[in-house]
C-alpha cells in the first residue's frame, strides 16, 4: 500500500533525528502525552509543524529518491 507504520515509545524530550520516508508514506498516531512533529520540505516551502495529542495524526509523504 507504500504506508508505514511504527510504534515508538520516545521520552521526555527526546527526538528522532531528520530523515526521510523514500520508499513509503510514514502515518503518525499520538497514543499518550503531546508529541511534536517537524516536517522540512526539500523544495524550499517553509516548515510544517505539528502539535498532536492523543488520538491524533499526520502523515508524511513519501519523499522522492534520491538514488539515481
């Protein structure tokens, strides 16, 4: 279906670092706590930031290969 899906049980204040979903579309659930979310568009357009609270989600396309 190229969605992905995992779950991650992140600390206070802990992040993952930036990468990129080019083999799939990443899907997003907050279970618990607010989670804050970043997404940095590679045509220039400004920064997508997220606030979820449980129950909620976001998605982050696929992002184009960069293997040629």
């Amino acid at each position: 279906m190229g969605l992905t899906m995992a779950m991650l049980n992140l600390g206070p204040c802990a992040m993952l670092p930036p990468h990129l979903h080019t083999r799939a579309t990443n899907f997003l659930v907050a279970v618990a706590r607010t989670t804050e979310t970043y997404m940095v568009n590679g045509n220039g357009a400004p920064a997508i930031a997220e606030t979820l609270t449980p129950g909620q989600m976001t998605i982050f396309p696929r992002a184009p290969s960069t293997r040629r």
